[in-house]
C-alpha cells in the first residue's frame, strides 16, 4: 500500500476545521465556495487529531525518529501559502526532516522574512521555493474592499497590494484572480533574491517559484505543481533551460513549466 502521511492528514483535518469555521468575511466572500465535504464539530476534530496522532506513531516506529533527534537536515525550504487545501504531500516525500516549511496567508516572504532566513541561511536549504496555488482566497481578498477585515489580516493583505496595483485589469474576475496567483509568486521571488543575493550569485541557492494549481487552470491537470519562476526567470522556454532541471526528463519539464501572466 502507498505510504500515507497521518499527520499530514491530521494537520488538514484540523486546518479545515479552522478555516471553515473561522474564514474572515473577505475570504468568504471571495475565495469560498461552499465546502464539498461535511465540517466536524471541534469535538470529532480533536478526536481525529489525537486518533490520527496515533496512527502516525503507530506506523512509523520509534527509528522513524533516530535520524533527527538533535538536528535537522532539510534541502527544501518552502513559503506556502496556509490554505488548507496546500500540504507538502503534494511533494510525494516524506516531509519528515526533508521540507522546512513556513506559511502564512498568500505565501508571502515580507511577513516571514526571519523564518526564511532560518532555512536560507542556518540550515541552509539549496532551493527556496516559494509555492502559490489556485483559489487563492488572500489573493481574491486583496483585489477587493477588504477595509472591515482585523488590523492583523489587513496588515497581511497589504503586502499584497503592489501585486494587485500592478495588473492590467483585463478579463474576467476569475482570469485576474488566477494571473494574480502566479504574478504574486513573481513578485516573492524577486523580493526572495533580493534578500539571497549574495547565494544566489554564489551558487548556493535557487529560488524556485510554482503554483500548485489543483483547478487545472495551467491544463497540466489537477493537483500538478507547475513552476512559473527560476531565479527571477518567467519565460517557460527559458525555465525549462534551467540547469536547476537538469535531473528532469523532458515529459516532466514540460508537465510541470508553465505560465498563465507575464510577470510584473
Ligand atoms: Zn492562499
């Protein structure tokens, strides 16, 4: 049987839970369509968190943990964004000790500058992938009035403002909406290497945007990650020549470059 990962199901029941219980009127209004699946009462979640728990203990052993009792060596650090519906499995790896994780609404690098620095710097991971994806809702909030929001989700939504300040407006809402995704993902790159200069011209680091697109807006079909951005690099012709890539065959590169908006 395919290895599952509990606490990763664990981690989204609870995050669902959270979210659909809680989402912010902006976000409601903007980036939620009524849930396909039926809410648990906070009883039945803590109930599947600690059951889930469990069954994560129970089938990984006590020797899961012996690689990592005193440190971590994760090659991959990711800005996500906190939406339930994005999880390291779409990375098909153990998460465990391999992915540094930092998320926050709409996957921004402003508002977690000293988390990345932590997996940029001390661990330090060679790729920092910032990791957009489909549905957005901080993004549908940002491109509206979301002037009733908390201080600290406007705070949060702010920082998106230059990404929405700087589209051409044209099309439908939902074509802005998803251009929007992959040109905010353009600009926490460039704000990423401007930070990590000095790595990235040593050769230490690449900074890798993507949109995990599970609408199948990219055509690449649901679920797929589609990288949008190599080191500030926004033309798939030119991406795909990334020698970051050299490992993929060309079935991969071409089912996983893509792009739907010019970047900023
Ligand atoms: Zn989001």
């Amino acid at each position: 049987m395919k290895k599952m990962y509990p606490f990763t199901r664990l981690a989204t029941t609870l995050a669902c839970a959270v979210l659909l219980t809680c989402v912010p009127a902006a976000f409601a209004e903007h980036g939620q369509d009524t849930p396909a699946v039926p809410v648990k009462s906070a009883e039945a979640t803590i109930k599947a968190a600690v059951s889930g728990n469990d069954q994560f203990t129970n089938h990984n052993d006590s020797h899961h943990f012996d690689g990592f009792q005193t440190g971590q060596t994760p090659t991959l650090t990711v800005v996500a964004c906190s939406d339930s519906r994005v999880h390291t499995q779409l990375f098909g790896m153990e998460p465990d000790n391999n992915i540094f994780v930092i998320r926050n609404i709409g996957n921004q690098v402003k508002t977690a500058e000293g988390s990345i620095d932590y997996g940029v710097r001390h661990l330090p991971t060679k790729i920092l992938l910032i990791l957009g994806h489909s549905s957005c809702g901080a993004i549908k909030a940002a491109m509206g009035d979301y002037s009733g929001e908390t201080k600290g989700i406007k705070a949060e939504l702010d920082t998106l403002k230059p990404v929405i300040a700087a589209e051409d407006k044209s099309g439908d809402i939902n074509g802005r909406w998803s251009k929007n995704v992959e040109r905010n993902v353009d600009y926490q790159v460039k704000a990423a290497m401007e930070l990590y200069k000095d790595k990235i011209q040593a050769n230490e680091l690449t900074v890798v945007g993507a949109v995990y697109d599970f609408n199948d807006l990219y055509g690449k079909g649901r679920g797929k990650l589609v990288i949008t951005n190599i080191n500030g690099e926004t033309a798939p012709n030119k991406i795909m020549d990334h020698p970051v890539l050299k490992e993929l065959n060309r079935g991969e590169i071409v089912n996983h470059v893509s792009s739907l908006a010019p970047a900023l």
